[in-house]
C-alpha cells in the first residue's frame, strides 16, 4: 500500500484551517485507512472527518473538520494515485508506446493499465489485469464510467493482438459490468488485416448487444511511426481501406438512430483525413463522448468557427501577418474554414503544416508534432525578422501548454524562430481571436 504524503495544499483551503501541512501523511480517515485516491475521494465525502496523520518527524496526531458535503479538503498528493500506477501486462502489437524513440520525456514511456485512472481521467483500459476483487469494488464502489480498450470480440484474435492469455474474456467482463449497473465507453484501434472486415462487424454487433451500458465507441486507426523494427510488421490504411470503414461505421450508425435513437459508433477523424471525404456535421457527434479521443474534434471547431464568422471585422486597424502551425491532418480543413479571414483587410495569415520526420512521414496529427520538427521546417519561414508577429500552436501539441514531446519549450520556439508564440485552444472563439488580436463581439 502507498503512502498518502501531502505534496501541496492550496491557500485557504479546508485542510490548511485544519491544520494539515506538507509532508504529512494521511493514514485514516474516519477509522478507515487510505489505500489510493479512490478511497481518499470516497473517504473525504463526508461531512464530518476524523483524520488521523503523520508528521514528517513521526509524530501522530488526529484532527477534526467539519464541512460540507462533497467539499474538497485542496490536498495535493506526492504520488497523485496513492499507490501508484498499475503497469499494463499486455505486449499490443500496435502500442505506440514500443514505437518511440529513446531520449523522450519519461512520462511517455509509462504503460498504464489502471482502471482507477479510466474512471477519473478517461484512460482506455483492456482489462487483462484485473482481479475479482478489483471488479466487485468497481461495483459496489460505482466507478462508472470506465473507457475500455476492446479492439475484438473474437477472443483469438483479441489474444493475438494484445499477446495476453486472458485477453479473449472481454465480453465476459463487460457483460459482468453491464449486469452491475457500470456504464462504459469503448474504442478499437484499427489494423488492417487483423481486426477489420469481418472480425469488425462481429465486433460492432457484439457491442451493440450490450446498449445502453456501451454508451459509444470510437474506431480508430493504428499509428505508425518509423520505429518499428522488431516489431510487428503493420501498415496504415490505404484510402480505399478507410473509406470502406466509413461506409461500414454510417451504415451501422444509421441503423443504430433507428434501434437506440444514438449512433453509438463513431469513426476517427483521421480516417476521414485519410479517405479524403467530407468531414461529418457536428450533430452527427451527439454529445461528442470520445472528442479528446480525436472523435469529431474537426466537426466540433468547424461548426464554432462557422457561427463565429459573421461577427469577424472587415479590416483590422494595423496589419497583423500570422503563422498556424498544425499536422497535415487539419491543413485540409483549416484553409477552408479559414478562407472568409481572406476578406479581412490588414490581416496576413499562413496555416503551415509540420512534416514529421521525427516519428516518420505517416504520423500527420497536430499532437505528435516535435518542436525540433517545428523549428527546423519554419526557421527559412522567419528569416525575415519582423514580417511574422505571431506563431500559433495549437494545445494539443504541448503538455500543459508548454513542452513538445522531445521536450522543446514555447520558449525555445520563440528564441530559435524570432517570433512570439502562442498557444490555441482548440476552441473557434479564442482561436479567431488569437489569428486577429482581438476580442469578438459576437455571441458564441
């Protein structure tokens, strides 16, 4: 069991009136030990607590706090888990994890297979390593929903993928947790010739059996970047390939509008990059469940950006030249949504995809830009210092707004080009804003 020792505790919080400190570690809460955070979270629910602590010198003491329902304590843990994160036990013959060079931040390499983490931040898991144990106190603990990497149906072929022996009771499991109340959200990562065609309708219809507790499912393509050997030989899809699991996933979500009144399933963005088709309207996307999952992020920037439009101004009052940098998966669609800016006098704009020669060229998507890819294909672009006042990068390039996956800054990007940066949203309102330096006046 890990120790619950306080990393952080925020101003004026409960626990800092209370008298908790940094260092101290929290053993009971109400005469009940703090295993991990899904204890501590369950524990600090009530409205009063008795917490029994331990000093960084040794000492013990307890304290009292009284408050409301629900209200936050505003610890910060040293380990955010508790207990730390459990490792995933599976050897996937796509994880993209195995597809990485050395020398990236050490968060990157991190295989998590936690169901805690699923619950609390969206992470998809297989569950190839949980005990009985761990299921019942999902449900008797009601940690719903959970995001689930099924992949197949068929169990052979879900072993074969992910090289886990226990990998073929998925809908065992997930029936387990459909019978108990546990809704779940799913995705299958796509490899043609493993588990498209025949194996994807199985598993679509399989799927489909267990509505409403499948609240969606996102299809994706596989990634591949060119650090594969060794590996298992796998390609990217052709356009004729996507464009078939298109059709297939419309026509189930036709027929799924007329069974449930929901689509359920959803294909990728990036496969519709990759057929060259049309983009869907954002309410063929519902509620958009798996967005951050790169299902239905252009539809859902497109419709903003659409209705933003008619509030953007016709001139604006000195010249302003601005730089997007982006992936080629979006440079189709931004130059066309972005193309009533082109009437906007004194504004000069470039969108400029970034070729990935870091992870290799069929890796397109914004989010696995490097700065050192950035850098190197824009430094001829700013050699005239001055014509350029602003670089935008879109969030999801960065984590936490400021590194690049080989650990480049917004900072380094700014010293090595000449230029201000700044971080988008993806977001119409600030992106239009951020592309003419100010504000809009119309409503969202």
């Amino acid at each position: 069991m890990g120790k619950a020792v306080i990393k952080e505790i925020k101003k004026g919080s409960l626990a800092e009136k209370a008298g908790l400190k940094k260092g101290d570690e929290i053993l009971q809460i109400n005469g009940r030990s703090v295993k991990d955070i899904i204890d501590y979270m369950f524990l600090v629910t009530d409205e009063k607590l008795n917490i029994r602590v331990k000093a960084s010198d040794g000492k013990e003491r307890e304290l009292v706090v009284e408050k409301e329902f629900d209200e936050d304590l505003g610890v910060e843990f040293e380990n955010p888990l508790i207990d730390g994160i459990r490792p995933c036990r599976n050897k996937c013959i796509f994880c993209f994890v195995d597809q990485m060079p050395k020398g990236l931040r050490p968060s990157l390499y991190i295989k998590d297979d936690d169901y805690r983490l699923s619950v609390l931040e969206g992470t998809f898991i297989t569950l190839t390593n949980l005990k009985d144990e761990d299921l019942e106190r999902i449900v008797s603990m009601r940690l719903s929903p959970l995001y689930i990497s099924v992949h197949a149906t068929d169990g052979q072929v879900r072993k074969a993928m992910l090289k886990n022996k226990d990998a073929d009771k998925i809908m065992e499991r997930l029936v387990f947790l459909k019978e108990n109340g546990i809704l779940f959200h799913t995705q299958i990562v796509l490899c043609p010739g493993i588990n498209d065609g025949e194996v994807l309708e199985r598993t679509l219809k399989d799927l489909f059996s267990l509505h409403p507790s499948v609240q969606s499912i996102a299809v994706v393509p596989v990634g591949i970047t060119r650090f594969r050997q060794g590996l298992h030989p796998l390609r990217r899809f052709t356009r004729e390939e996507a464009v078939e699991v298109i059709e297939k996933i419309e026509s189930f979500q036709r027929e799924n509008l007329k069974r449930f009144g929901t689509r359920l399933v959803f294909a990728a963005d990036e496969f519709y990059e990759m057929a060259k088709k049309e983009f869907p309207p954002a309410e063929a996307y519902e509620d958009f469940p798996q967005w951050e999952n790169g299902v239905g992020m252009v539809a859902s920037l497109k419709e903003q950006l659409a209705e933003l439009m008619d509030g953007i101004p016709s001139a604006l009052p000195k010249k302003r030249r601005v730089k997007i940098a982006t992936g080629f998966s979006a440079s189709r669609f931004l130059n066309d949504a972005l193309s009533p800016l082109k009437k906007v006098a004194n504004l000069e704009f470039e969108i400029c995809p970034i070729e990935n020669h870091f992870f290799g060229e069929t890796v397109t998507v914004a989010g696995l830009v490097t700065g050192g890819d950035l850098i190197a294909q824009m430094k001829a672009g700013f050699a005239d210092e001055g014509k350029w006042d602003v670089l935008l990068l879109p969030e999801v390039m960065l984590k936490d707004g400021e590194l690049f996956l080989d650990g480049i800054s917004v900072k380094d990007v700014e010293q090595n080009l000449g230029v201000e940066a700044v971080v988008v949203r993806i977001d119409g309102r600030d992106f239009l804003e951020k592309i003419l330096g100010t504000d809009l006046e119309v409503s969202p």
